[in-house]
C-alpha cells in the first residue's frame, strides 16, 4: 500500500529523492535482489530498493566475504511496479 502524504510539498520532496533509487538485477537470470538483501525474487514489490551508494555498499561486502556479485543496478523507473502491470 503506497504512503499518502497530507502536505503536497513533502510528497513533491520524497518523488525527487526518489528518482535515483535503483533496483539490483542479475542480468542473467533477469532476477532481482530480494529486499532482505539476501536471495532472489521475481517480483518488483519484494525486490531491493536504494541509492547507488548503497547499493555499492552491499556489493563490497558480499565480495568481501567471498560471494559472487551478480548483480547490476537498474533504475527504478524501470522496473516500477505500476508500471509491469500496465503492459500485461
């Protein structure tokens, strides 16, 4: 369920922030990064969201404890849930 916010300008702020979250998506597979960061789903509404800083961040540490990294950012405009269900 989207957050509604009473102050238009709030709501106006949170979309610009918004605009660089991206999502992580093994191109591969076409899976994405569950939003636990930890496994893989399929469905936008349970995959990772965040910032390329962050995103950066969870890579470094599954490298550094030895794990492979498959994942590459996608914004998130482009993989937006409203989105998936308009095109079926």
């Amino acid at each position: 369920m989207p957050v509604q916010l009473a102050n238009p300008k709030e709501r106006a702020l949170q979309t610009l922030l918004a605009k660089d979250k991206v999502r992580l998506r093994n191109p591969q597979t076409g899976e994405l990064l569950h939003l636990s960061g930890q496994g893989t789903t399929t469905d936008v509404t349970w995959s990772w969201l965040g910032y390329n800083h962050q995103a950066e961040t969870l890579r470094s540490r599954a490298t550094t404890r030895g794990e492979d990294w498959p994942f590459a950012p996608v914004p998130r405009n482009l993989l937006d849930p409203a989105r998936e269900v308009e095109d079926v």
